[in-house]
C-alpha cells in the first residue's frame, strides 16, 4: 500500500472500530437508530481489509468481535434479518456472503430466506441471479451453486 494512503486507512479504520456494532442506518440509507444487518457486513469487510492493509491484529480482532455480534443478533427465526427492529428479508443480506465473506454460503440461515424466492428476471450481466430451482440442480458452464437457495454466482469476466 502507498503510504500516504496509510493515515487515511487507520482513521477510517479506528472509526469502524469505534462504532463497530452501534445503531446506524441502513445501506440504503433510508432508516437510522436500529442495528442493520448488512451495514455490519460492510463494517466487517471494512474492519478485516483494513487489518490486512496495516498488518493489524487489532482490527481483525475487531472484525471477528463483529461477526460474532451478527451471529448472534442478527439470527432470529432460524435466519438472518434485516435489522433489530426489522425482522423482514433483505437483498442486501446477500452481501454477507459474496462479497463481505461474513457467513458462509452453506449455512442454514443464510440460504433459508432464498429458497422461498420466485423466478427473477435480471440483466444477462449481473453477477448474482436469484430464482427457485430445485436442490438437484446442476451448475452449467463455471457459475457455482449456492446451497438449494436457487442463488447462482456467475464469473465476473
């Protein structure tokens, strides 16, 4: 990393560390004062970039303290939910799969809420397409198959 680039990673980096796991808005920005989900997925990504940048244990410490905070909050009903006042399901919870790497794809809770999903239309250049298949289905080409959620991940080219 450049190291003129290094002040500005540590002082956005002590931020997300501060504000870790406080109530905040969502990452559409339209609703503040609740724990959102997602927005703590970015602060985890954040926190563990950051700790690979600098070299930090404490950041990546920080980072797994957030994680454990989603794990255990963030899961009611047997899958993630929007928010702490907002049991509803979120696209952007996708996000704490691919690309924030906070939960692992294969996880009930995490393919849960996709499987009840129906056919999606999306552009033939999206990277994720959502639709109901059947757990047998089989990937074609080099798109991987997340679990039974009927949530494929095509190769960014």
């Amino acid at each position: 990393m450049a190291a003129q680039l290094v002040p500005t990673v540590e002082r956005v980096s002590r931020y997300l560390a501060a504000i870790g796991t406080a109530a905040c808005f969502d990452v559409w920005e339209e609703n503040g004062g609740s724990v959102h989900t997602a927005t703590l997925g970015c602060v985890y990504a954040g926190l563990v970039a950051a700790s690979a940048m600098l070299s930090s244990e404490t950041f990546r410490d920080r980072a797994e303290a957030v994680r454990a905070d989603v794990l255990e909050r963030a899961r009611r009903l047997g899958r993630f939910e929007k928010s702490s006042d907002d049991n509803q399901v979120d696209a952007a919870l996708l996000w704490l799969c691919e690309p924030f790497h906070l939960v692992d794809p294969w996880i009930r809770s995490f393919s849960r809420p996709w499987a009840r999903c129906r056919a999606t239309s999306i552009s033939p250049e999206a990277s994720v397409v959502i639709r109901q298949t059947p757990t047998s289905a089989v990937a074609r080409g080099r798109s991987s198959r997340l679990p039974s959620a009927g949530i494929w991940r095509r190769p960014v080219s």
